[in-house]
C-alpha cells in the first residue's frame, strides 16, 4: 500500500502537472467544471471496489447493503432535483445513457430525428459512425441560415416528412433555450417519443435558471459532469415510471455490467448539491457570465474586427463566437488563447465555409470560471481578454499577466497535493 508517487512516480507526475494546469489556465470549455473536494473523495474510495450488478434491493452479488444505501440516495435526490418519478444512476457517461434511452424507446432501423451535428448536435443523436447512425435511420433538422435559431416550423416540416419513431431535444453547441412544448406537438402529431438530452443544460435546469424538460418529454437524459459539476457520467430521468423497466434493462443489461458504485455515491453528492442556495448562486453567475461575453463580443470595436456571436447573445452558459468575418479562424484563435492561458475549443459554426479542423468558430462556457468564484468584475475581465486576442490585438505577455491576477485571486483546490 505504499503510496503513488512511489508505486508509479510518472502517473504521480501526471496528476500533479494536471492540477497545475488546472490552476494556471481559465478553463472555458462549456462541457467541463470543477468537481468539489467531496465529489473526489468518494471517487477515490473504496466503492471503487464493489461489484453490484442489478438495481438497490435486487443484486446479483453479495455485500450490496452499504452501496445499496449510496444507490438510492442518487436516486432520490435525481428525481427531486428534476421533479421526475423516476431515476437511473447508472449511465457510465452521457453516451452510454443515450444508448440506453435509444436502445429502450426505439427499434434498429427506425427512424430519429435530432440537431445536425454540424449545427450544435451530439454524436449520439444520429453521427453516421455512432451507434446511433449505424443502427438507426438518421435525420435531422438544423438551425435557420439567418439566425442561427432552431425554427420549429422546420422540425416540425421534418417530422411531418420523414415521421420518426424519435424526436430528440438536446445539444453540445447551442446557446439558446429549446421549446420543449412545441417539440412534444410535433412527436404528438407524428406518434414520436420525445427525448431530451439536457446533458449541458442540467446544472441550469436545477437551479431553475432553463425550462425543466422532464413534464414535456418521454425520457431525459444527462451527464453529470458539464453544468452539474458532478463526477464523470450520466443519468436518466423521467416524469412517470411508463417506460421505467424498459430504460433499466436497457442500462443493465443492455448496455452495461457492474455499476461504478463509487461514481455513483459522487453522482448523490454532487445532486445533494444541486439543491442547495450556493448552487442556484453559482448557476447565475454562470448564466451572467456568458451574457457579459456575448456582450463584449458583439460590442462595436469587435464587429469592426469580424469578431460576432451567433444569435447576437447567449441564454446559456456558453457563447459561439463566429469568426466567419474576421482574420483570426477558429484554430488560430484557440492557439491564441492558449498562450494567453485561457482554454477553450474551437467549433464549427452552422454552414462553415472554413475546413472542419479549421473552424470558424469557439466555443467558450462559464461554468468551470464560475465554480472557480468568478463574478461579474471577473468575467468583464476575462471578456476583455478574450476580445482583445480575438480582434487580433493580443500583446499576449501583457494579458498572460492579466490571467495570472485572475487565477491568483481564485485559487483552485486550495492545499490540495496530487
Ligand atoms: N449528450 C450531449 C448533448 C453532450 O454534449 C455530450 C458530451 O459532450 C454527451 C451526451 C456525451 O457525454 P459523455 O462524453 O459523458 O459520453
């Protein structure tokens, strides 16, 4: 039982460089945060050790009363965060769980329609080399060429079109709110399940800071780990138990064996704080955050220099910024930014005329700045930084420094060794 920096010095060197980064850079991509200390311990515990297969009370191994214990009170907590009848904590990610949802409410070969990929859709909405383009008829629907919005006249066009057994709702890229009740008519019109991904928008919905989805859809999938800030992994909810036994046999067995039990007593700490005052506080200054980017980035001096956000702003915890006009692309732009100690990714932009490894796009979340303590003061700053580099201005040392205050003040897992 010697310790790792012993057992292993290079994995110890790994985790150690890791948390430094973590420290030193502004962490700005939408899909990451920081879990809390507490949510790392029970990830480090022995739960790690436990197999479990089957649901609380009903297991095939022996030994499950403690995890038993861990299981339900993710469950409980799930379902009261999201106002749900019913749970499953057991998705290892966010896709593991969309297969499960996939697997339970549709047949291979059917037809889904969901956000084209290009357009701010996942991989696991229909992506030709995912199992969810291999194994079913994928369509999709896209955002308007003008306004970057999804128009629901179009989804409902399509739905009409190619009458889906599926309508998905959910998105990676996108920074506007879904009409959750106008996609329910559609799959009413065209005797489709609705399912929701709100796999980036959880952390919002919990606070009641987004629509919920759950009273529209048939099912609602999630990760854990984006606005939620939980542990790595994914969740299913839903309003009623209709499609319950379902969606549990197609997690366990369907998709998976043993549960990852201390994942899963890190997924019940993480929804126990999702409930709380500090949570619903840091989702609105996530939101406030996002608002201040858009703003600076939509500001005069940045259109002069081609710098713009797609749909003039965000109602999100992320902002597109849309580089089509300006010299910078998406890939010079991420560099840029990276020098100046601020990460973040670049994205295609809906009808990119730049090549795919290129882009003319960024993508750049506030969830992980705003567990970091950030606040409006911080994020004007930080806006301004990011507006700088991008109108092409960037005296990269000068705002290295400025990051540098910035991660000084807010200091990251205090006293904590790798
Ligand atoms: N669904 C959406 C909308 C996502 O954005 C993501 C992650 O990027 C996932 C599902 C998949 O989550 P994971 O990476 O945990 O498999």
């Amino acid at each position: 039982n010697a310790p790792l920096s012993e057992v292993d010095p290079e994995i110890a060197e790994v985790l150690e460089l890791e948390l430094g980064r973590q420290r030193d850079y502004l962490e700005m991509i939408a899909s990451e945060n920081f879990v809390p200390v507490s949510v790392l311990q029970s990830q480090g515990s022995v739960l790690t050790n436990k197999y479990a297969e089957g649901y609380p009370g009903r297991r095939y191994y022996g030994g499950c009363e403690y995890v038993d214990v861990a299981e339900s009170l993710a469950i409980e907590r799930a379902k009261s965060l999201f106002g749900a009848e019913y749970a499953n904590v057991q998705p290892h990610s966010g896709a593991t769980a969309n297969a499960a949802v996939l697997s339970a409410i549709a047949t291979p070969g059917d037809t889904i329609l969901g956000l084209e990929l290009a357009h701010g859709g996942h991989l696991t909405h229909g992506m030709k080399l995912n199992f969810s383009g291999k194994l079913y008829n994928a369509v999709s629907y896209g955002v308007d060429p003008e306004s970057f919005v999804v128009d629901m006249n179009v989804v409902r066009d399509k739905a009409l079109e190619h009458k889906p057994q599926v309508i998905i709702a959910g998105w990676s890229a996108y920074p506007r709110q879904l009409d959750f009740a106008a996609f329910r008519e559609i799959a009413d019109e065209v005797g489709a399940k609705l399912w929701v991904d709100m796999a980036h928008f959880a952390g919002l919905v919990a606070a009641g800071l987004h629509p919920n989805p759950v009273p529209h859809a048939d099912v609602v999938s999630s990760t854990v780990h984006k606005t939620i800030g939980g542990p790595r992994s994914g969740f299913i909810v839903a309003r009623d138990m209709e499609l319950a036994k379902k969606l549990n046999s197609n997690v366990f067995p369907g998709q998976q064996g043993g549960p990852l039990m201390h994942v899963i007593a890190a997924k019940a700490t993480a929804f126990k704080i999702a409930a709380s005052a500090e949570f619903k506080d840091r989702q609105e200054r996530t939101v406030r955050g996002a608002k201040i980017l858009a703003e600076r980035l939509t500001a005069d001096d940045s259109r002069a220099a081609g710098v713009d956000v797609l749909t003039g702003g965000t109602d999100v915890h992320l902002v597109l910024a849309d580089l089509r006009n300006s010299a910078i692309d998406g890939q010079q732009a991420e560099d840029l930014l990276h020098e100046a100690l601020i990460t973040v990714n670049r994205n295609a932009v809906p009808f990119d005329p730049r090549p795919p490894m290129v882009t003319s796009g960024l993508r750049i979340g506030t969830p992980a700045l705003a567990t970091r303590g950030f606040g409006d003061a911080e994020f004007t700053e930080v806006a301004d930084i990011i507006a700088l580099t991008l109108k092409g201005e960037a005296d990269v040392p000068a705002l290295r420094a400025r990051v540098e205050a910035l991660t000084a003040r807010f200091p990251l897992y205090p006293g904590l060794a790798q």
